[in-house]
C-alpha cells in the first residue's frame, strides 16, 4: 500500500468487461506499466449470456465458457485483475488520482471500461449528488460523522462499503436490492426491504420515498455496479448517459480514454474488444509523446 | 448467374479479412440477405502473422490458426465466401450495383471491408486512373479493341483477368510482380519482368518507366490486392488513402459503410472484428428503416 501511494503508473484500466480485458492484452503487447482495475467478478452480463455466436472465432459457446477464455488468456499474458472498485477519479499534479475503496492508484493516463447502468437512476437523485447523495462512501462519510445515513446497494460487492459506513456515522439505514443471505451478519441500524423510487430534499434532510413506506436521512449512499461516467469524472463529456469519444477512443480530458458499452451502442462484445484495443494503442502513443515532449522540457532547461 | 442479376440483395460484404468476417456473422444473425464477397484466400495479412497475442480469446495461437477458426465459424454459420473480387461499385435506381469479374451483384446496402495496400501507388498512377490507366478488366477491356495494353499485376489470383484481355485487345504486354510459374501458359504476346516506376503521358499514349527499361502502350491495367476505394466507388470520401467514417461505421454515401484497415489505423485485428460488428448491426437498423419508409410511402400513395 505504501509502495504503490508513491508510484505513478503509465495507466489505468477501469472495469474488467471485455472492454477492459482487450486493453489490458494490448498495453500488455506495448509494454506499458499498468493497473487493471476491476470487480471481483468480471462481465456479469457476459457470464448471464445463454449462447454467443458473434464473437468472430467463437460459435456455440455459453457466456460463461467464453469469460473463462478471455480471463485464461488475461492469466497466460501475465495479468491479473485488482479487485478494486473505482469509486471516484481526480485530477493531480500532471497526473491522474483513482480512489477505490481503501485503496488509491496514481496514473499518467486512464481507458475508462466501465460499462453502463441497465436500470435507471431514481428520480431525484441526479439533482441531488453532492448535495446529500453519495456514490463513495470511502469520500464522503467522514461528511455525516455523528449522523444518520441511508446505504442503498445494488450489488452485494458493496456490503464492505456499508461495513464502513457503519463505523463512520451514528447510524445506518441499509436498504439492499438484492435478498440478503442469513450468514452475512451487517451491522446496520436498520434493515429496509423496499425499492427506491424518489429522493427529495426537505430541509437539511433527504426524504427518500420507497414503494412501500418513506423516512428521512441526513445523508445517502448509493452503490450501483456502474458509477454514472460523470460522477465518476468530475468534467467528462457525455451524450446521454455515454461518454463522448471520437475514432481514437479519447475522451474530452487528456489522457483520459474511453471504450465498450460506456461509449454507446450497440452493447456488443466484438465492438467492446476492437475498442478497448483501439483505446490502449492510443493510450501508449499518447504516453510515448508525452514523454519525449517531457525529454525535450528538460533539454530546454539545461541549455 | 440469371437469376442473380435479377435479385437485390439487402447486403453485400465486400472483403473477407477480420472486418468482413466478423460484419457476415453479425448480418446472418440479423437475418439479412447478403452475399459475402471476397477473393480466393482470405486474409493473406492474417495467414503471415506468426503469433497473434492481442486478440481477446486466443493467444500464442498462429495466425494461419486463427484464420481457420474465423473461417470454421462462416462455415457452421452456414455461410460462405463467394469468390468474387469486386472492381467496380455503380448507382442503379435506389440500388447499388457491384461489378466482380463476370458477375454483378444488385443490393441495397453495402459494407466495404477491403483492407489496404501496403504497397505505394506509382508515381503519375494517381493522375491517369480513366484517362488510359484501369482497375477493372470487364469495365474497361472494350475500350482498347485492336490496341496495345500492358498488364500489371500485383497479385496471381489477376492471371485471369489477363487471359480476358488477351481475348479482347490486339497486344497484352503482362508484368507481373511475382516469380511465374513455368507450368502456367499465359498467352500474353510479350512477359516481361521490371518493377514499375513511373507512368507518363505521351500524347495519345502511356510511358510505362520500369527499373530496368521503358515501354509505351495504349493503355494500362493495374491489379492489386485491393483497388482504392475512391476508384471502387466513385464519390467516396477519403482522409489520405482510409474511407472517411463515423462511428457507425456509415460513410458519406447512403447505405455504404466500411469497416477494418480500410478505415485508418491501428491496423489491428480486434478494431476490424469490432468495426465489421458495428457496420452490420448499423446496416440492419439503415435496412429496416427503409422498408418502414417504403412501407409508409405505399400508404400514402393508396390514400
């Protein structure tokens, strides 16, 4: 932990869909000191694929089969995959900061491979990010020391975040979408089954109203699989939900690519591959032109 | 072959290189009528590639390997590549007409997955394209009746399109870049072995400069692996010698899209397999909208 707080990578790799894994096999191929940073369990939506027939090479194959051979070949190159959800991302001294969990990574440049939300965000909550709803607790707990928080989680990867809530704030409302197993002993205040359809401000509180019953909170943490791109990046272009990139996978920022459904669509696996290679081919110029940009600084200041 | 000329086609896929293959596994499960057009051997970049480690799925895998798993999935596909290399590409009444050899093929939309050359044009060839330099054998070989010709050819799969002007016009003088094997009879009146330098005008006549010598002729046909795009479809736009897309892979002309190496660099195999997706996918939706305008416009004229 020590060590890599001190250590600038050349690049990050957020999200490990086939996106992600693409361009982790071909700045591999470039040589470039990388950080590939992704979920405990890479592509849920691949692995729930029934049959992929158009993926060129591949035919008859269960979604599962074909993220075993995309995570075999990820292990044959060397690789492996950091099990850290990126949860915020801010720009340094020249360089890029990702914050994922307990855990920051510094990086000259940055592919985005995150891919994107299938549900929709609850009405309200985009109005209110910052102003009492968070997307990372790591950030912004020590905001509601003393106070009560609501942790709304979409994916039970987030049961350590809340963990942490929980030791943060005075308490804490966990309302999970998903059926909570016997064994897992979370020590929230309060457990609410319920599905989130509206956030309001009232005062210096949120009223969140549920389909069955509302209550009030200082505070709320939302966890989703995917961050909205823009929350993620403070500054990113988006059309729509997607983040801007033209041929050579760049984003608006520099250094900051982008590639997969994140981009737009149609979602498809070979697009998500041809782009992350696309992205990482680009990342390393751009990086090698940066460095002899930098070569040629330092030259300048001797003479 | 009568009954092709009749028939228009939703699609023709022109070129069986990653972007080609990958575009016709896409279209069969979009259900289109296509015909998939390519020449003899698919791929000769591919086959040459000694290792391929940058494609998601396969690694340390050779690329004559990795070529016959793309062609294994055309074949359980139910497809197959028509050997059919396309010379000339025509407007017809709301169709698209392609000109191969001695067939035509009539449809609606078409994806240019022709790859690139990696040799140079010749000097003073740019300027003389349709002014005494030709492309296509069938096109133009009317055009030199009673006259003298030369033949130069870049590729052997073109030997048969010499032995159809040696029918046609009075002289072939054949150049061919590669060694002739003794057991083929071509009955060109003059063979002769030199590397093409630089074509010139000379009043009604072409000079041909070769490394080692000189010749005038009344015409010229080149044969390449891959004729340039502009010169296949005339009025298609081009930044440097790469059809101009956007990221729908659609080019300026309604209905025509492109895909792969032929669209800019990297000249990579993921971003071919990706684009060759995204050209598929956006020909589907083009198709589709189509036949509901049509459908709408029928309505109108019934009421």
């Amino acid at each position: 932990m020590k060590e890599e707080k001190d250590r600038i990578h050349d690049l990050a790799i957020v999200g490990c869909g086939p996106a992600g894994l693409s361009a982790a096999i071909n700045a591999r191929a470039r040589n470039l000191d990388f950080v590939l940073l992704g979920s405990e369990f890479c592509s849920p939506k691949l692995y729930k694929a029934q049959k992929v027939n158009n993926y060129l090479g591949y035919y008859d194959i269960s979604g599962d089969e074909l993220r075993n051979k995309f995570l075999d070949h990820i292990k044959a190159s060397g690789l492996k995959v950091e099990n850290s959800k990126v949860d915020g991302i801010y720009t340094g001294d020249g360089y890029y900061s990702l914050m994922a969990g307990f855990e920051s990574f510094n990086t000259y440049s940055i592919i985005l491979a995150t891919g994107i939300n299938y549900t929709d965000l609850v009405k309200g909550e985009e109005e209110l990010v910052g102003r009492g709803i968070s997307y990372c607790a790591t950030c912004d707990a020590g905001l509601f020391k003393g106070k009560k928080v609501a942790a709304i989680s979409y994916t039970r990867e987030s049961i350590e975040e809340v963990e942490f809530l929980v030791d943060m704030v005075k308490e804490v409302v966990f309302i999970p979408s998903f059926q909570i197993d016997k064994t897992i002993d979370i020590p929230a205040t309060q457990i609410i089954k319920g599905k989130p359809v509206e956030f309001k401000k009232d005062g210096e509180q949120i009223n969140i109203k549920l389909n069955n019953q509302q209550l009030y909170v200082d505070g709320v943490f939302i966890f989703r699989e995917v961050i909205p791109p823009d929350k993620l990046v403070p500054g990113i272009e988006l059309t729509g939900p997607h983040i801007e990139v033209n041929k050579d996978m760049e984003t608006n920022l520099e250094g900051i690519f982008a590639a997969g459904d994140c981009t737009g669509t149609p979602y498809q696996l070979g697009r998500a591959v041809g782009q992350g290679q696309i992205a990482a081919l680009n990342a390393a110029s751009y990086l090698s032109k940066k460095k002899s940009e930098k070569v040629k600084e330092e030259e300048k200041i001797k003479v």
